[in-house]
C-alpha cells in the first residue's frame, strides 16, 4: 500500500493567525528601523562615507565566498559569474557613488535663490530574488547607507542563507565604521505572509523590488511607494550589415553569463532573413544548441509556464540552471 503526503489546507481562523502574527514580527523589526533611521538622520558626510567605505571593502573581501554560497544553495548559476557581480555591486558601485553628495545641501541656483537638499526618506523594505541574492543585498545596503536610510530586507526562502550572510557582512563592517544599530535588518523566517506584511507595513517609506513578476506586482500594489524590477523578454534585432560572427559571440556571452540570470539578458533574436541561416549554424559553431522541431513540446512543457494576463515566461525552477540539467 503506498502512502501520499497530503499537505493540509488552512482554515480561515488559522490564516488570519498567521497573518497578525507576520504583522507583529514586522512591525517589530520595522519599528527598530525607525528609530536607526531617526539616528542616521544626524550623520554628517564624511561619517557616511566612512560607512559606506567599510561596506564595500567587506563585501568585495567576501565576494568569491559569498558566491560559492549562492550557488551551493540554490544550485543556480555559475560561481564564477556571481563572484563578478558581487565585485560589481561592491566595488563598481562604491565607485560610481563614493563621492555623491548625500547630506545637507547638494546643490545651489543663485539665480532662482533656491537650494536643494537632500534628506533620508527613512525605513525601506527590500526585497532580494533566488536568483541574484548576495550581489542584490550588497547593492540595496549600499545604497541605503550612502542615503542615511535604514532597510528591512525579505529574502528569498531558497537563497535565505547566503543573503543574510551578505546582509551580516555589511552590517557588521557599518557597525565598526560607526553606523546606527539596526539599520540592516531581515526577516529570519522567510515566508509569503511574512513578506507581505512587511511591503504593506505602514512605517515603510518605499519598497525595492527584485524578484518575479508575482512579487513586483505584490509590491507596487501594496499602497507603499515601490520601485520594482525583473526579468523583462529582452529582444535583439540582428540586422543585415551586421559583423554575424561577433554578434552571435555577444548574445552567446550575454546569455551564458551566470546562465542567463541577468535581468536585462537577451531571450530572444530576431535575425534578417538574409542572415538567418548563417545566423543559426554560427550559433552551433559557438557552442549553442539547436532544440530539434521534435522536442518543441518537451521543452515547451518543462521549461514554460503560462502567467494570468502577462503570456507565457521561464518557470521558476529552470531559471539559471545549466544546460544539462535542464535536458535531462
């Protein structure tokens, strides 16, 4: 006799359990944000910059450990790859943002008599996907010191692991740097009604969203101000003139990195008829496969899933997994 586990189905009472009891944790970890924020918020320039120095150079420290990390816990991507990105989002962007003017007045208009400056906006959430999880958590805690904010984060539960570790990284080296305690927080157990009783928490000035479009769509909806980001079906048209062997090797470098993870990544070409097969038996000289018309439908199946309103996208599962395995 075989047995199958069943998973049982929450009653009402026991959701609506569930739901004030993520609404009292968040609040919680929110409100201690509050008062870091309010702290932060008396912090002179070149105390912040101390900060944010620190941050970087911890995490651009830990870059090739925390990527191996990632990989190992969502079993995604190229470790390789992930090491570049968290160096991007540690060293690239302190570089990009170390000498920004975040406090006081940031600029002057002598004609129209009027100055602008610049002023926290307080607690934000932030959101951090399976697929970019440490470089996605450097980068929003960087920002959030450089700006004086303070930040509450939700990770992915299958990348819970390495993100908070990246999240402690930073946090750690702000703290020795002089930061205002409880200004990095996340949430320790990750689940949906967590998450969403943190982007819906009323003390949250803005939510930034990396992730699905099911979570970005959950955060702009939230009634808080939102700034989201995903995946998006980038498309590339291959023209006529164009140099067909260098730009096959683009698409094969933009779509190999980290297997395909990037937000921004090519997904789809559209080639001049007067190329096309040219185009196609360059891609195989490159090292790319050719899905036989007889395994449209497996492929389709295992690697597509139909979305309410938005058509059809990657499945969650597939997404940055290697090509053997996907075959298999």
């Amino acid at each position: 006799m075989s047995s199958k586990n069943t998973k049982k189905e929450l009653t009402a009472a026991d959701k609506a359990t569930l739901v004030e009891k993520a609404e009292q944790y968040t609040d919680g970890l929110v409100k201690k944000a509050h008062q870091a924020a309010l702290q932060f918020e008396g912090y002179t320039q070149a105390q912040v910059d101390k900060i944010v120095a620190a941050m970087a150079l911890a995490a651009s420290e830990h870059s090739l450990e925390l990527a191996h990390e990632a990989h190992n816990e969502t079993g995604r991507g190229i470790v390789e790859d992930k090491d570049t990105k968290n160096r991007f989002a540690s060293e690239s962007v302190y570089n990009s943002i170390k000498n920004d003017k975040t406090v006081g007045v940031i600029s002057e208009n002598k004609v129209a008599g009027s100055v602008e400056i610049a002023a926290p906006l307080g607690v934000l959430a932030g959101i951090v996907p399976t697929t970019n999880p440490t470089s996605t958590t450097i980068f929003k805690s960087l920002l959030t010191a450089k700006t004086r904010n303070a930040i509450v984060f939700a990770f992915h539960p299958q990348a819970q692991n390495c993100s908070s570790h990246a999240a402690r990284i930073v946090y750690e080296a702000a703290l020795k740097a002089g930061a205002p305690e409880n200004f990095i927080q996340w949430v320790e157990d990750p689940s949906l009604y967590n998450t969403t009783a943190l982007i819906q928490n009323h003390g949250i000035a803005s939510i930034l969203a990396t992730g699905g479009p099911g979570m970005v769509n959950a955060a702009l909806k939230s009634g808080n101000p939102s700034l989201g980001v995903g995946a998006g079906n980038g498309a590339v048209f291959v023209d006529a003139t164009a140099n067909v062997d260098r730009a096959v090797e683009d698409l094969l470098l933009s779509k190999r990195f980290d297997n395909g993870m990037i937000c921004a990544t090519e997904n789809s070409a559209v080639v001049a008829a007067e190329i096309y097969d040219e185009f196609l038996e360059k891609l195989q000289v490159h090292g790319a496969y050719v899905v036989p018309k007889e395994d449209y439908p497996a492929i389709e199946k295992f690697v597509f899933v139909e979305r309410a309103g938005e058509g059809f996208g990657v499945t969650g599962p597939v997404a940055g997994r290697p090509g053997p395995w996907i075959a298999e």
